[in-house]
C-alpha cells in the first residue's frame, strides 16, 4: 500500500531549538545546585524525553518531577521562543501536505509543541499534533496513540526524524522510518536502528515523497 500519513518528529526535524532546550538544562540544574554537563552532554539530551534524561540523575520520581517542573518553567517562558523552523521546513510542509495528511509526533511536551508551531505558523498543516503526556512519553507511545485515535494502517505511516529515538519508536509501531541528517542525530544512528532510507535536506525529502 502506497503510504499516506507522515508523522513528523519536532525537535531537530521541523525546528532547530537547541538553544532553549540547552538553556532549559543550564536553568534546571542551577535551580537544583547540580554542576552543569557540558555542551556534547547537553546536546545528546535532545530528543530523548524529559523523564528518560532525567532518570539518570536521579532515582526517587519526585525529584524527576521537580528537575522536569524546572525545566518547563523556562521553557514555557523563554525557551519556547529561542527557535526556528529548518529552512525549507515550511514549503516542505505546504508541498507534502498536499499528497499525504501530516502528524506532529513528539517527545516535547504536548502543550509546548502547539504553542511553538503556533507560534512560527506552521500548525494548520497538521491533522493533528501529538506529545508527550505523563501517560505517555517515549516515542513508539506518542505514536501509537496517533495510529489509534485516527485508525491509521501502520503500513500506510512513515515518521520522519532526526534520532534514533524516532526509528525505534516507529520500528516498534510497524511503520516506515526516514530519517534525516540536518538535526541532531547522526547518520549512522539512523541507519542502525531502522531508516529505511536517509535524506539530507527538505527539499531532498520532497523529492523522495513526490
């Protein structure tokens, strides 16, 4: 079957926010009087949900929830801001949009993910936008929930993603996963763990789905 849904991961595929999740770490770590990781260990914190980043660094789920409530206070009023869409992001979107229905799949959280794309007025292009919620935050569950609330065929979706987080999710949901080399992850993360095919630009997408 010729696909016809495309799930389309956030952070590092739609939008660079590098800049506020970093400083949303710089702030949360400061608030709970912990050294702050360097830049390589910032930067592998994006993509992985909150809860998976924070459970490294502690062991009682209250003090999660806390490192997490810290982190989103910033985000909510900075670092929500300190974004932009990928160039070509936008008329990548207004083209597929026209063979394929889109979906927002992510870890962020779900209010932070319609408020940004709000924001940089892109969210008419979706069917619907999916994050993270405290019943579900890995990313295989943010999908599946798409998968089941619009009774999509696996088979007929394909996620587009940036890290590996987004293969292993959409692996274990059934569908298609392309992953893209202009975010954070790297290539060979990718490829190991499910892209099906790898693209390097969103006009490069374009041409692979059209």
């Amino acid at each position: 079957m010729m696909l016809k849904y495309l799930f389309f991961d956030l952070d590092g595929t739609l939008v660079d926010s590098s800049k506020g999740i970093k400083n949303a770490f710089h702030y949360t770590f400061s608030k709970l009087d912990m050294p702050v990781p360097d830049e390589a260990t910032l930067s592998s914190f994006i993509g992985p949900p909150l809860e998976t980043t924070f459970s490294h660094f502690f062991d009682n789920p209250t003090q999660i929830e806390q490192a997490i409530a810290f982190f989103r206070d910033y985000y909510q009023e900075k670092g929500i801001h300190e974004v932009r869409l990928y160039d070509d992001i936008a008329f990548a979107l207004e083209t597929l949009s026209q063979s394929y229905q889109l979906f927002v799949t992510t870890s962020k959280h779900e209010p932070s993910a319609h408020q940004m794309l709000k924001a940089l007025e892109v969210d008419n292009y979706f069917t619907a936008i999916y994050g993270s919620t405290p019943q579900r935050f890995v990313k295989e569950d943010v999908i599946a929930a798409c998968l089941d609330e619009h009774n999509i065929t696996p088979n007929r979706a394909a996620i587009i993603g940036d890290t590996k987080f987004d293969m292993i999710g959409g692996k274990k949901r059934g569908i298609d996963c392309i992953g893209v080399t202009w975010g954070f992850g790297e290539e060979d993360d990718l490829v190991q763990h499910g892209a099906s095919t790898i693209v390097a630009s969103p006009k490069d997408l374009i041409t692979h789905l059209t």
